[in-house]
C-alpha cells in the first residue's frame, strides 16, 4: 500500500481487479515544464487500486481536464466509447480538446489493465512491432549546418527527418521579406519575449497583444516572400539534401504566416527537393485553400495537429488536398478516435504520422495507435534533446535506434510514473503534484445539447 496525498493506492495487481465493477474515484494533475514543452500529466484512480494515465496536450491548460471530472466520477472506464460521447462536447480545436483526450487515454490505460490486455489489442490488434520515430530538428545557420544536424540524426538511427524551412529563416536577410514597415521587427521583439529558453512558451508572456500577433491567420500578416527569398530557401533546401543525400525521406514545417500565393511560389519551388510533405502551410479550416495549393504544386501536402474529431478531417480528405494527415491524439480525440481517423485516411489513400509533443505517456499512446493503423508512416519526437525525457516512466522509453517496441503489458504498458523526477520537474506554478482536485468535485451544468 502506498499514501499519496490522502489517497490509498494498492500496488497493481491486475488478477484482482473485477472489470465489471471497476469506477472512477478521482482525478488528479502534475505539471512538469522543460519536457521542453509543459506537459499536463493526469491519473484517473479507480475503486479497486488501479491507476490510470493520461496527458493534457502540451501547453494547455489542466482545466480543460479537471472541468470533466464530476462528469465521469463513478463510471466504470472501461466504456471508453460511452465517456467519451459524454464528454466529447467539452472539446475544441487544438489545445481546447486538450480535456477530454486525456479522460480517453486515462480510459483506454484502465481498460488495458483492468482486462490484462495492451491496448494496441483494444484497437483492433497490430500492424508492426516497432514504431518508426522522426524528430524535430533545430539548427542555427544556413542549410549546410541543418543538414549536419539532421546528419547526426540519421548516425542516431533516425530513417525519417523533418525540419523547419520558412520565413523565419529569411528574418535576418536583407530584401527577403515584405512586411509593413516595423512589423518584422515587431515580430523578432515579440518572439524574443513568449519564448522560453528550454523551447516552451511563457503563459504570461503570450497574452494581450503577443496573443493578437502569434495568432494571425496566414493570409491577414501582410507578410511576403520576395524572390531573394524564394533564392535563399530553395538554395538552403539544396544545401540540406546536397549534406542529408537523397534516399532519406525529409517534411518540412514551420513555413510560417504567409498568404496561399506565396505558398505556391515556395512549394513550386521546393518540388525538386521531393519532400514527403510541407506542413500546415495554410490554416486547416480553409479547404478550399488546400484544394486549390494542391492543385497548383505537386509537393505533397500534410495537416492535422489541431483538428479536434473524425468528422473535422473529412472535409480536407473529401478535398484530395492532402498526402498525410498528421493529427496529435491529444487534439484528435484520443487512441480510439485518431485510429478512426488513420483508417478514414486510408479510405482516401492518404498517409498516417502522428504530431507527438509530449511526455511518455502520450508518446506510448501514440505507440499503440501507430501499431494498430495500417497506413500510419513515423511518429514524432519532440524531446530527443532532453536527457531525462524518456525517464518520466518506468520502464523508461527508448526510442534507441530511431524506433520504439510496441509493448505487449497491459494498457500503455507503463509500470509506474518516475515520481521523484515529475517532483524535480514540476512546474513552478503547480509545485505539488497529484494535489486534490476536490474544489471540482461539484462542477455541473445541464449537458444535454438539445431539448
Ligand atoms: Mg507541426
């Protein structure tokens, strides 16, 4: 038996627990920073001793979560479908859905354990072993540094690359960009402010008018490439293939707030350099946009990490816009419902990857789904630079030699948290972890959405 915070927690023994009468007791946060994103970290307590895990979306807010607590205390998590058509309208585009994906990893965790299966097998069984993983790549300089630096990534074992190609490249170039006068230099001011130094967003920071200016639709910054630009991308993008060879598959991301003609004028460009997709290059909603960008290039295209639910990636899929989706199940609407997506996907011959920026709890979700979907391609790292990252479970993750196993214990197939690490780790605003969340206990409104 261990006591944490009040609470009785019987070591796990997964004979004991009677499925059928499993429910849920309580809901409780630990927030870590430096993972280098802030992660929410979640457990859903049950009657009978078991723990389940769950994760908010990086950089959201835990009460996206603790707002649904009340809402599914005294449930038996084992209905993961049943809790998350109850819950499901408490989600939203991108950190918003936050919430209601962690209840469903939460879930699908207790589920797994409770039957004494993984919960690849709850999804329908595997495609593969091991999970192919890509990771985010940073690099200072022109494309012969970032080709080092994805180098070194393939020496790691990595077979699939992705980094950033966009207008933040071209901020310190003369004659590269067109802006209204002093907004670039706002930009740069403003950027310099909302970032933290281990590559997080200060909360603070990004209100008021930080805000406004991060979240301004591509087509409205005024913000155009010009031909010196279109020069100095193409040119880095060279370097990067001359350095990475051509047999390694490469995305690109982070192209930046640039109106759709732009978008062509740089995709048309970036052709040559076969990239296996450009990233979220216009907002997800405009499916026209899409539509037409597809239309007028032929590097393949890929969105996804702030769609919330199924039915909000078909439009873009009913389009033929896109090569890849690319949801995050912490958006998506969790394991149950990102495979959905997978599988819709598929139908319309679109490629899988997974958007992961999490902790190792979402990132061993995220391992199960990409077992169980047929058209899924490479899973992404986020935290590959952080040393004590895959230390947050026990056993600790490895992604050595650019893959995971796909694990065959119940559930995630996470024995424990590494709780005296989540305690060095916390967050400066949540300093105890698993504190009660009781102030929650009595939330209600009269969900029924319609009479
Ligand atoms: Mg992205």
């Amino acid at each position: 038996m261990v006591k944490e915070n009040g609470t009785i927690l019987i070591t796990m023994n997964i004979n004991k627990v009677n499925p059928a009468t499993l429910k849920i007791t309580d809901m409780r946060f630990a927030d870590i920073d430096g993972a280098p994103k802030r992660c929410t970290l979640m457990k859903l307590y049950t009657n009978q001793g078991l723990v389940g895990y769950g994760e908010v979306r990086d950089a959201s807010s835990r009460t996206y979560a603790a707002m649904l607590k009340s809402r599914i205390l005294g449930e038996n998590p084992c209905n993961v479908e049943k809790i998350f058509r109850r819950i499901k309208q408490f989600g939203g585009d991108s950190r918003q859905a936050g919430g209601v994906c962690a209840v469903e990893l939460a879930c699908m965790d207790l589920c797994g354990k409770a039957w004494g299966v993984p919960a690849w097998q709850l999804l329908g069984g595997k495609w593969r072993d091991e999970i192919r993983c890509y990771c985010d790549t940073d690099s200072e300089g022109g494309g012969r540094d970032m080709g080092a630096a994805l180098k070194a990534r393939m020496k790691m074992g990595f077979t699939f690359l992705k980094m950033d190609l966009g207008i933040e490249l071209l901020t310190n170039v003369k004659d590269a960009l067109i802006a209204p006068l002093g907004y670039l230099e706002y930009m740069r001011k403003m950027k310099h402010v909302v970032q933290t130094p281990h590559g997080s967003i200060d909360p603070r920071a990004m209100r008021g008018e930080a805000f406004e200016l991060f979240t301004t639709a591509h087509g409205h910054t005024g913000i155009h490439i010009t031909e010196k630009g279109l020069d100095y991308l193409e040119k880095y993008m060279a370097d990067v293939r001359d350095v990475i060879g051509w047999e390694v598959p490469i995305a690109i991301d982070h192209i930046g707030h640039i109106p759709y003609e732009d978008c062509v004028q740089l995709l048309r460009r970036l052709e040559k350099y076969h990239l296996s997709w450009a990233e979220d290059v216009l907002p997800w909603r405009n499916t026209e946009q899409w539509k037409h960008l597809h239309a007028a290039t032929t590097t393949p295209l890929g969105t996804g990490e702030d769609i919330y639910l199924k039915e909000n990636f078909k439009p873009l899929l009913e389009s033929h816009a896109l090569a890849v989706v690319h949801p995050d199940l912490l958006t998506a609407g969790g394991m149950a419902e990102t495979k959905k997506v997978g599988d819709m996907a598929e139908d319309y011959g679109v490629q899988m990857n997974l958007h992961m920026a999490e902790s190792p709890i979402a990132c061993m979700a995220a391992v199960h789904v990409a077992a169980a979907t047929r058209n899924f391609m490479a899973l992404e790292l986020h935290s590959v630079d952080v040393p004590w990252w895959g230390d947050l479970v026990k056993p600790a993750l490895s992604y050595k030699g650019g893959f995971i196993k796909v694990p065959d214990k119940p559930g995630l197939g996470i024995d424990e948290l590494n709780e005296k690490l989540i305690k060095k780790q916390s967050c400066a605003d949540f300093p105890q972890p698993w504190a009660s969340t009781k102030e929650w206990d009595r939330e209600w409104s009269n969900d029924r959405r319609w009479s």
